[in-house]
C-alpha cells in the first residue's frame, strides 16, 4: 500500500537506522567499504543512498543502490567492483 509507505520528511532529516538495507550482505558491504570514514560521511552516503532506491522505487536500499551512492561520493570504481573480474557486483560477466 502506497499510503503506507509515504515519508514525511526530506532524506536529509532521516536518522540513519530509517534508511534500511535490504539484507545482511549489504549492511556488511557498507560497513567494509566505509569503514574508518566519519560517522557524518556513512549516514550522508546511506542517506543518498536511500535516495536513489526511492528514485527506483524500492522499500529498502539494495546492493546496486549503496555502491551507486558510494561512486558518487567520489570513491574510485575499483573500489566497488570485484577483485576477481574488475565488474561492478550487478554488472554480468
């Protein structure tokens, strides 16, 4: 039900716990990649990352949403692809 999911407030006014990850492994890759960052950048990256799965239309914050959010961060994009192929976990092989 759409009624249900309307948010009253901007992304920026969130508390970092409104903008959940789908699962685990994506909650576990944020905290990888973020890790030794500033508590101010990590909930400004899953705020925009919040951002963009509403842009797609997605209750939670999926693994293609929080890797996104990080390349516009300005991370370099070896720094979200595998090791083992040089691609981007969403991208096929």
């Amino acid at each position: 039900n759409t009624e249900n999911r309307i948010q009253r407030k901007f992304n920026a006014e969130l508390e970092p716990d409104q903008c959940r990850f789908a699962t685990s492994e994506v909650e576990e890759r944020f905290h990888l990649e973020t890790e030794g960052w500033t508590n101010r950048k990590r909930n400004g990256i899953r705020r925009l990352a919040r951002s963009m799965a509403d842009m797609s239309g997605a209750a939670e914050i999926q693994m293609e949403h929080m890797l996104e959010a990080l390349r516009y961060a300005g991370l370099t994009e070896s720094i979200v692809t595998s090791p083992e192929n040089g691609k981007a976990p969403w991208q096929s092989d």
